[in-house]
C-alpha cells in the first residue's frame, strides 16, 4: 500500500489522493488500508519517516572528507550531487513534508529537520574543524553558516524543475551549487 501511494504521490496533489484511490491500487479494501493506517495523511507520514532515516545516507558525504585543495571541490560536488539525487529520487513525499512543515504541521516539520540535520551537523562540525585549525574565520557562527548552505541546498533541490523555465541546464546548476558550497565552508575558491 505503502508503494502505491508514493507512486499516486508522484502523479497526483496530495490533497485529491483518496484511500479507496490507495486501497484499489493496491487490489486490496479500504478496510485493510485502515488497519493499518489512520487516514491518507498517517501513511505519508509513514513513508516519510522512512524516507527521513534513509536521509542519513547524506551525512556520510561528509564523514572523515578534507575541504583542502582539490579533495575540498570534490567534498562539494559530492556533497551537492548526493543532496540533489536524494531530492529527486523523493520528490513526491518532500513536497508533501515541505508543504506539512509549511502549514505548521509540527509532524511534518520534525522529519524535515531530521533530514537536513543529516547535513547541518556535519557541516557544521567541519567549519569548527577548520576554524580551530585558523583555516576559517573565528567570529563566523558554524551553525548558521551550515544552515544557511542546507537552507540554500534544500531550495535549489525542492526547485529543480524550474530551474529549465530560466534557461537553466540540470548540468548547470550542480556546480555552480558546489562552488557556493565550497565557498561557504572554506571561505576560498576551490582548487580544480
């Protein structure tokens, strides 16, 4: 049941995905949709859970990685193509917790601060590093800074599609996110 409403989550507004819709799907009753879940909502909340553990895959991007010369740009890149794969790959629930979270849903708000904290720790923790090593400036606020550059990360991913309506190519934007990225962290141009 689970896989049938991500894939109506796919084609269809959050809002017009009905159970029977799910249930039919499935080839099973409404009935057996609500012993396992209260309503719609409750599944996406499911799925959205699940998807939020899954989100730890991208802190591991950044686990034991140097910012330092070349390794440092392609800390980025990585970094940017793993947060953009995982973007597109659940498009269909991020918007449903996007929107969530936006309406004040303190449920849906919850999993999308554990899937950007994924990222806000590490990155955090990696301008500490370089700031006790004098490689970045003592007065910058590592949490803001790293939660500005996931804020940033989270709406270019959540934008991907419209970045074309500018003229924009896909391959265009993962390394111009990468630079700012970089820049960010390390407050330097990357070494190519």
């Amino acid at each position: 049941m689970l896989d049938c409403l991500s894939e109506m989550l796919g084609s269809s507004p959050y809002r017009d995905v009905k159970v029977i819709d799910v249930a039919r799907k499935a080839g099973t009753s409404p009935a057996t949709f609500y012993q396992y879940f209260p309503d719609v909502e409750g599944a996406v909340l499911e799925l959205a859970d699940r998807m939020a553990a899954e989100g730890a895959e991208l802190g591991r991007l950044l686990e034991g990685r140097s910012w330092t010369g070349r390794a440092g740009w392609q800390t980025a890149q990585e970094l940017v193509d793993g947060f953009l794969d995982f973007w597109r790959r659940n498009d269909a629930i991020l918007r449903v917790v996007d929107l969530g979270a936006a309406e004040g849903d303190k449920r849906f708000a919850k999993i999308r601060l554990k899937i950007l904290n994924h990222v806000h720790r590490p990155l955090a923790e990696t301008v500490n590093q370089l700031q006790s090593k004098g490689k970045v400036d003592k007065d910058v606020n590592s949490a803001a800074l790293a939660g500005s550059l996931v804020t940033m990360l989270a709406s270019a991913a959540s934008h991907q599609k419209g970045y074309q309506s500018w003229g924009v190519k896909q391959g265009e934007v993962r390394p111009s996110l990468a630079l700012l990225v970089h820049l960010g962290v390390t407050g330097k141009k990357p070494t190519k």
